[in-house]
C-alpha cells in the first residue's frame, strides 16, 4: 500500500535554484583548483595529486560549495517529486555563462545565448507541467530494490569499460557524462531515504525490520555512487573546460533521476498521455540545448592555431 506524501512545488523549485547557483560557484572553484594541481589531460588523478588538490584552499572551497548544493538540493527533494526538482539544475548553465562573462569581461555568444534559451523555456515548460501531474508517494522495497540492482549494474558496466582501457584515459566527455550519471543515482537514493523516512513520521512506524536495513542500504548506494561523482567529476576538470562540465552534469544527472522517477518511483502514475509528449520534447530541445552550449565553449577553450 502507497502513502501520498504532501509537496510543495514552490519550495523545492526555489531551493533547486539556489543549488543550482552553488554547483556553479563550486565548480568554477574546482576547475582552478584541479588546473593549478593536476596534470592536464592526464585522464586520471593519483594518490599525490588527490592530496596536492586537499591542500588547495580554492579547491577547498570549491567543494564546499559543491557539497553545499548537494544538502540544498536534497532539501528541495523533500518539498517536490524528483521530476520536478532535478530539471532546474539545468539553470546552472545561466549561472554558469553569467559568472564566465562577468570573469572575463566579455560578452555571451549568440549561440551560447541562444543555447541557454532554448533550455531554460524547455525546463520551465517541463517543470511546469511536472509540477501539475505528478505526485510524491512512499517508496516500496520492490522500488528500492530495483534502483540499487540497476545500480549495481551500472557499476559493473563502469568498471568493466576501465578495465578492458588497461590503464588508458577514456573518451574526455566520458568522465563528464559518468559524474552526471552517478550523480543520478544519489538523487534518486537520497529522494528514495527522505520518503521512506517521512513515510515511517507519518505512520509512526520506527521499527528496525527488513525495511529499515534496505534503507540503509540506500544510504550505502549513496556513498558509493557520491564518491564516484565526485572523482570523475574531478578527473573531468582534467580533460574538459568547466563549461563543459556544468553543461554535462546539467543534462545527465537529471536525464537519470527523471527516468527513474518516472519508471521505477511512479512518480508520473496518474499523468495523462500528453504530459509524456511534452516531457520528451522538452527534454530533447534541453539537451540539444546543452550539447550546444557544451561546444560553442569548448570552440571558445580551444587554442587559436
């Protein structure tokens, strides 16, 4: 039996919003902390440089601000279903191209400008309609258990694509498009933990059974897939501009959670045929949006021959 659980769409829009700004300010600070230690282009980050970026103060700071989002954004998970939260990151690309342009005195593209239009009216139409149909419901163990298998497969997969490389660098927008992807999964775990716990207040059920540990297996799921995100991101500072980074993050991370919040949380159950139209249009012209942003930066990054 489903329990639906009260949201506020408005209070979660908002403070995915002031994520959004956060995950700008960390990442621009962890680019020049990752290129004033690491090797560019080096694909990976050893054990020295790993402790070179700890004694960074800018690269410190950087993942302060990083981790800050992360806690603001689980905030906004707690107000409004996972369909509706995670899109707006893609609001950071604003932020983004705002800090850029302040930073080096120069002007927006036509095309970046372009780019970041087509994705903000592509997110604000799909947040919009989001918001109306979908619905925040307890998640049962059969759902849990389905996001933690195809977790596990992700992670084989990953580590089956490291390994057959024999040490070599994958593809530059590979990391990239890895840390998006297990940043997924920590949205989706940790909505998962924050309705399984407002779920328990709300039937007063503090039991430690078979539900609870699967809970805390979640949790596990979260550091896991957290510790990846926040390597690969790192290592795709190495190879990638921060543009590029943002850009990424912005369209995997919420291409993730909002598949699994439409196929394995139910979040979209009572939606009409219709609303399914929009979300895939929106999420398409968004994405094209991003990878348009993505290369009129790495255009501008590379070096004049």
């Amino acid at each position: 039996m489903t329990t639906t659980i009260a949201s506020f769409p408005v209070l979660g829009i908002a403070l995915a919003v002031l994520s959004a700004a956060l995950l700008t300010l960390g990442n621009h600070l962890q680019a020049k902390g990752v290129a004033a230690r690491a090797t560019k282009g080096s694909g990976a980050i050893g054990a020295s440089q790993a402790w070179a970026l700890v004694r960074e103060p800018v690269w410190l700071a950087g993942s302060a601000l990083f981790g800050a989002a992360i806690l603001v954004q689980l905030g906004a998970l707690a107000f409004a279903p996972l369909i509706v939260v995670q899109p707006v990151g893609v609001v950071a690309l604003v932020f983004s191209s705002l800090l850029t342009a302040w930073l080096t005195k120069t002007a927006p593209r036509l095309q970046e400008v372009a780019a970041i239009a087509v994705c903000v009216v592509a997110l604000g139409v799909f947040v919009t309609v989001a918001a109306r149909v979908s619905e925040q419901t307890t998640i049962t163990d059969a759902q849990l258990i389905t996001v933690l298998i195809v977790l596990l497969v992700v992670l084989g997969i990953t580590f089956a694509a490291f390994a057959l490389r024999k040490g070599q660098a994958l593809p530059a927008v590979a990391y990239v498009l890895l840390g998006g992807l297990y940043s997924g999964f920590v949205a989706t775990l940790g909505k998962t933990v924050i309705l399984r716990v407002q779920t328990a207040i709300h039937n007063r059920d503090y039991r430690i059974d078979d539900t609870n540990l699967l809970t805390i297996a979640c949790l596990v799921g979260i550091g896991v897939a957290g510790a990846l995100s926040i390597y690969l991101v790192q290592v795709a500072h190495t190879v990638n501009g921060p543009a590029v980074v943002v850009a990424g993050l912005t369209v995997v991370d919420p291409f993730v959670a909002v598949i699994l919040g439409i196929t394995v949380l139910n979040e979209a159950t009572g939606a009409p045929a219709w609303s399914f139209i929009v979300f895939a249009l929106t999420g398409a012209a968004a994405m094209w949006g991003v990878w348009s942003l993505a290369r009129t930066s790495a255009a501008q990054d590379a070096p004049k021959p």
